[in-house]
C-alpha cells in the first residue's frame, strides 16, 4: 500500500529551506574534507587491512553490516533511559500513595486500559504517561504472580486473610497475625520466612507492595542495560574512528592551554574494550547515566559527518578508488606523513625543482590538499627552520622529511601520479555542495516519514508500510537479517514509491541544471552527468540517516532522565542549569529558552547537553511539583576545551592531576581547568568554588562544599536550600555605575560567570 504523507512540502519549497539549512549549516566542503581525511578513510582502511581479500562489493556489504549494528546499538542505548525513568516512576508512586490510586483507577478504567490509548491521550509523553504505561506493563504481571503466591500458601492462609480483610481489620494487624501464626506453625519449613514474607505482604498490602518488590529487578535489570549500552557504544566509536577524532580535537583544545602533555595522559588513560567493563563496574547508577548520555549525544553529532561521507562516497563511486593502485599510493604516502615525527639528520640533501624528490614548495601544496590549514600549519612550523634543524635532530627539515620519503617516491613521475591521484579521489568543491544540498533536501520528508511509521508502528498498524520482508530485500535493505527486536525495521520501498512519484522528475531536472553549472561538466550531455536517480539516492540517505533520526527522537527521554536525576541524587555534587547570566546583585539568573544542562560525573569531563527551558520547566512540575532546579556551577572553567572523549579515571591519572596542580606554571585558566577535572576524580570541591562561611568572630573559612544555588524557572529569583525549605539570596552590593565623559553608562547591571550555550564543553 502507497504511503502517503500530506504535510511533506513541494519541490520548490523543500528546495527552498534545504538551501537555507545549508547557508547557515556548518556542514561545509572544509568540515567534510576534514571529516572525511581525519575519520572516514582510516575507517575504510581499516576494513580493507583487516581483508585484504575483499572486493568493492565486500567492502559494501561490510560497510552496509556496520551500519545495521550501529542502527541497533542506538536503538538499544536510547531505550535505557526508559527503564531508568521507569525506576523513578516505581519511587514516585510510592511516595504518592494517592498518585499511585489515581493511575490504578485511570488504567483499570475503559479510558485508558491499554498502550495505545495512553499514546493518544493528554498523558503522552508526560511523566504521568509514563507512570501509567509503567503500571500497565506490571499490572499482568503482578496478577499472575498474585495467583501464584496464592496457591503457593499454606492451607487456610488465604481464606483466613480475605475474613480479615471483609471484617474491616487493618492491613497492619492482618500481617502482624500471619506472620505470628506461621512462625508458631510451620517454623519456616513449607517456604522460607522471606518467601513466605513476600507473598503474603504482596497479598496483604496489595499493587504498591508489590512495586516495592519491583525494585530490585528494575535497578539491577537498569544497571545491565546501561553496561551493555556503554561498552556497545564505546566499541562502535572506536570501530568508526569517533573516538580517535575526539581524542584529536582535545589535544587539539588542551594545547592552546599548555596542556599537551595532560591531553597524552587523558589519551592512556582511555580503556581498551576488554577493561571497560571493570572500570565502569564502579560507577553508580547516575555515573552511568552521565555517560550514557555523553555517548548517544556524541554520536548524534558526529553522525552528520558519517552520513555525510557515506552519502558522498556511493554517490560518486569512491570505494572503487580505494582498490586503485595509485590511490593506494598516495594513502600509503599520507600515512608515512602523518607518523613522520623525526629523521636522520646526518646527510644533507639538496631540495629544488630538478631533485627527483619533492620540494618544499610541493610539500606545501600536498598538505593543503590533505589537510585545513589549522592542522597542517603546526606541521610546517616544526619543519621549516633548517638552521634550527641543523643544530636539534630533533625537529625535523625539509630535506631531512624528504629523504625520508624518497623510498615511498623515488621518482618525481611517482609522486606526480600520486598528487593526481589524490585530486581525483574525491569530489570537487562544487560536486560535494551538491550532495550536502540532496542531504539537506531529503532531510524533510525523511524525517516525516519516519515519524509517520514509528506513530504507526506503536499503533501496532501496519496497513501502510510493508514490514514482512523478504530474505533478499532483507539482505539488501539491512545488509545482514538480524533478530534484534529493539530496531525497527521495515521496507525502503514504499518510501522510495512516495520519493519518487513526488520528486522523481523535478529532482532529476534541477541536479542536472547544477551539474551542469560546474566547469567540467559546462558541455557535458545528460548522459555524461552524474545521476541523480531519486529511488537510489533516497535509500541510501534513508539507511544512513535512521539511526541519527532515532537518537534524536529519544533526546527528550534521557533530558527527562538528567533532570530525574539532578532532582533525586546527590551522589552527583555539581549538576543543574546553566545560566546565561547571573545578576550583578547575585539574586536572579538568566535563562535562554534554548538552555543547557551540566553534570559533574567521576568521568574525565564534566557532562553539558542542551534543550529547551520549557522542557525542564513542564517535567518538573509533574516530577517534583515545583518550579524550581539546581544551578550548576563553574561553567566558565571548561571555555574552550569541549567533550570528545569521556572514559572513568585511572588511579595514575587521578595521581598525575594531584601533580601538575601543585605546577607554578600553569595559567589561570589551566589551573582551573585541571582543579576541575581533579574534582571530578576525587568528588571534591575545587578550592575557587567552595563556599565562604564566618565564624563567631568574623573570621573568614572556605568550607570543602560549595553551597547549591536554586533557580525559579518562571521568574529567574535564586534561592538556597536550608532545612529543605528555599530561602531567597540576598541581594549583594552593587557598585556605582561606570559611565562615560557625557555621565552616560558605559556597562549594564549584569554579569557573565557562567557561559552561553555553545561555549565551554558542549557535546
């Protein structure tokens, strides 16, 4: 059956927004090139070092297998934050005896006595829903169980409970009474005191005994989860090259800050496969969260990129040219480039345009090519004083590098070949955009469509999309035929049908018409210009693109987690909102209606994600019945050194942090920055951030806490916590205005310590 979508827009207006998406994206020819150098080709090298017996289409089919895996492990790490939510509706319930009667009579009730009919009510995606599904789930569980536990009684013990409870006895008494008269009866021998104890208090006190029964299933069942999620993510990255880019992106961060050698610690002390599991067995619940979160976050970032380069890849034949000979050639060389980190310094050679080696001028062009000039400017620095050079083997010159190279490029023809190898190997400037630009147009519709089926599917409706498949669509769909249940899965084909007969011509006439804009393509025939056949194009975004849909889809989930979690643990001592501004008077906080949220786990960076005021506002009220939540603290310690590459401390690690902190040299920012991340390791307060607090006789003493400040979402006012009660925080002096020669005022009444959104260690 056809699947039809009415809000998907028409050709021109979907072209329209694509092309003002791309305008304002950061999604350039640079960052792809970078991504694609940096990410994308070691990956693909890996695959072809590990098979050096595969095809082109070997090397499609494992690519296509990797994506399938990396769809369900998304699948299967975004699901965890609903069982942890469910944790805190079992808590929530529990301490609101009158809240758990209300959901009990709600889901008993013809209203909303199934999934479907909580999904499509006031309640969807509410933490009220969510109580309601969590009830609705254990509901027959809890019956079958009951029958169960009545039939494993003694004789007379269930007839004796339901006389007690017809003739108005307390629950208390009836179990004070059958507890007594089986200790005097059976001593333990029909079934153990605790099994016993169990089933009678779960017959006795009914559904709420038996939620609390429930929590030791759920939190051992969650802490599973969330150890399975970590270490599949963890290896997913490393498979991708996520984690490598990440690692190069912090050195790249942490030595504009003196901190190279700290960035290398950070580096040794990431944890292989194999010991990730001991090093997170000790992190609490809350821990795992932070870094759960930290991962599918980055993996939402970083898979743009890696759609990106996938989609440009099958549009313009790249992984043919990795099996060409000449390609192969100038991957070796730019590997042998990037290794290069000293040479023999006992020769001297000639370096100009006769050489049969390349110059220096050559060198220059060749780094261009294959790197931003960021990246690539730092490498010439360290090369091109040959005086220097001379005097210290351990920099390296240029004829020194050359030399060096010369077995990989005997012959200037050699090189040639390799430098017009590497031009050919991608795309030019113009051909990339015009990928990007199908990417962001087919962003639309996709994202409809994937939304109308999964609505569909939770509606267990499959009248409009084809979800039996055969075992070759299968095969070409997924790349492999998996059992995981958490994935959804489903035909390409209806919305290849729907793509098509809504695009199909105007997107082939107006790709063409760019094609043919570019110079080498200025005389080409439609037979000579790249196809832009929309049935094709469009699976392969699909498949790409599902993934980065659904881990975007539950970000409200694990937001709602982390607030849950702010709200109800203390064994995180900094989480909360992040400010833009606090008032010059200390009383009032300034929040964005795109605001974020930090965290400060045992994990080697502290943890920030964004969403909306209203979100954390609408999730409160339901979960704490208040307006009011935590300020995090000491934002501005992180400005400029971002998230890439989050993993537990090792004891060495931890050692080497106490070090440097004692380093003279360290600039104030350094200093706070490594304060911070020690704090992180040992829980404790960095000096900068404790509280003051004075003694009778006035004196002055830092306390090794820092006292919590508390913002009102609705009106900014900042508050402490004392005797849980929120006291508002006096106002601080303000000094005078600063004004100008006309007594005009040449600064406003507000300051900045905590950063805007973006800033700092944004994932």
């Amino acid at each position: 059956m056809e699947v039809t979508l009415n809000n998907i827009p028409t050709f021109n207006r979907n072209m329209e927004s694509a092309l003002r998406y791309r305008k304002t994206s950061h999604n350039d020819y640079k960052n792809f090139i970078e991504f694609f150098h940096s990410t994308f080709i070691p990956y693909v090298e890996s695959i072809i070092t590990a098979h050096p017996e595969y095809t082109r289409d070997d090397l499609e089919k494992h690519i296509k297998l990797d994506i399938t895996e990396l769809s369900e492990k998304v699948f299967s790490s975004a699901n965890v934050y609903r069982f942890y939510l469910e944790t805190h509706a079992r808590k929530f319930l529990l301490d609101n005896p009158d809240k758990l009667e209300e959901v009990l009579a709600d889901v008993t009730s013809e209203k909303y006595n199934n999934f479907d009919k909580v999904d499509n009510s006031e309640y969807a995606n509410t933490f009220r829903g969510l109580c309601m599904i969590y009830v609705l789930e254990l509901l027959p569980t809890y019956r079958e169980d009951v029958n169960d536990f009545i039939r494993d009684m003694p004789d007379g013990y269930y007839s004796y409970i339901q006389n007690a409870k017809r003739n108005g006895t307390p629950d208390n008494k009836i179990w004070d009474d059958v507890l007594r008269k089986y200790k005097n009866e059976y001593n333990y021998t029909f079934l153990t005191l605790k099994d016993f104890s169990t089933r009678a208090r779960t017959i006795i006190f009914g559904f709420s005994e038996y939620l609390k029964s429930d929590k030791e299933e759920l939190e051992k069942y969650l802490r599973n989860r969330l150890n399975v999620s970590i270490l599949d993510l963890n290896a997913q990255f490393e498979k991708l090259g996520f984690t490598k880019r990440g690692q190069e992106i912090r050195k790249n961060n942490l030595s504009k800050f003196g901190l190279s050698e700290l960035a290398s610690k950070l580096d040794d002390n990431m944890f292989k496969q194999d010991n990730l599991y001991g090093a997170i067995s000790s992190l609490s619940i809350g821990d795992l969260i932070a870094y759960n979160t930290f991962l599918v976050n980055r993996f939402s970032k970083e898979a743009d990129s890696l759609q990106e380069a996938l989609f440009v890849t099958y549009q313009y034949g790249i992984l043919d040219k990795f099996f060409d000979p000449e390609v192969q050639r100038f991957l070796k060389f730019k590997n042998t480039l990037n290794s290069h980190t000293e040479t023999d310094l006992s020769e001297q050679y000639e370096v100009n345009r006769d050489a049969p080696y390349p110059t220096k001028d050559d060198l220059f062009r060749m780094l261009k090519l294959l790197y931003p000039k960021k990246a690539y400017s730092s490498f010439i620095t360290k090369i091109a004083r040959l005086p220097e050079a001379r005097k210290d083997k351990t920099k390296v010159s240029v004829p020194g590098l050359i030399h060096e190279l010369k077995k990989e490029y005997p012959t200037r023809e050699e090189y040639e070949r390799a430098i017009s190898a590497m031009e050919d190997f991608y795309p030019s400037v113009g051909e990339v955009n015009i990928a990007l630009d199908k990417i962001a147009f087919m962003h639309t519709p996709t994202k409809l469509f994937l939304g109308d089926i999964q609505n569909q599917i939770y509606q267990q409706s499959d009248d409009s999309f084809e979800t039996e498949l055969s075992k070759e669509e299968e095969e070409e769909t997924f790349g492999n035929i998996s059992d995981n249940d958490e994935i959804i899965r489903y035909s390409y084909k209806p919305y290849q049908r729907y793509m098509y007969n809504s695009y199909g011509d105007q997107y082939e006439e107006y790709f063409s018409k760019e094609f043919r804009k570019l110079p080498k393509y200025e005389f080409a025939s439609d037979e000579e210009l790249p196809k832009s056949d929309l049935r094709e194009d469009s699976k392969k975004f699909l498949r790409f693109y599902t993934p980065i849909y659904y881990s975007y889809s539950f970000k409200d989930d694990f937001i709602d987690s982390l607030i849950a979690l702010i709200s109800s643990d203390n064994t995180i001592p900094n989480a909360g909102i992040i400010p833009s501004q606090i008032s010059e008077d200390g009383t009032h906080a300034y929040i964005d209606r795109i605001t974020g949220i930090g965290l400060d786990p045992a994990l080697t960076s502290a943890i920030q994600v964004h969403t909306s005021k209203k979100s954390i506002a609408d999730f409160l009220k339901e979960f704490t019945g208040k307006n009011i939540f935590p300020v995090y603290e000491g934002m501005d310690d992180f400005n400029g050194i971002s998230a890439q590459a989050v993993c537990p401390f090792s004891k060495n690690l931890t050692k080497y942090l106490k070090t440097i902190l004692k380093s003279p040299t360290l600039s104030p920012e350094a200093q706070r920055y490594v304060s911070r991340l020690y704090s992180l390791s040992t829980r404790k307060v960095p000096e900068h951030l404790r509280s003051t607090a004075y003694s009778a006789s006035g004196k002055a003493k830092k306390k090794p806490v820092f006292k919590r400040r508390y913002v009102d979402l609705d009106t900014g006012r900042l508050y402490y916590s004392e005797n849980n009660k929120f006291v508002p925080i006096e106002p601080i002096p303000v000094s005078p205005a600063i004004t100008d020669e006309n007594n005009i005022e040449i600064r406003d009444n507000k300051t900045n310590p905590q950063s805007r959104k973006g800033d700092g260690y944004e994932l």
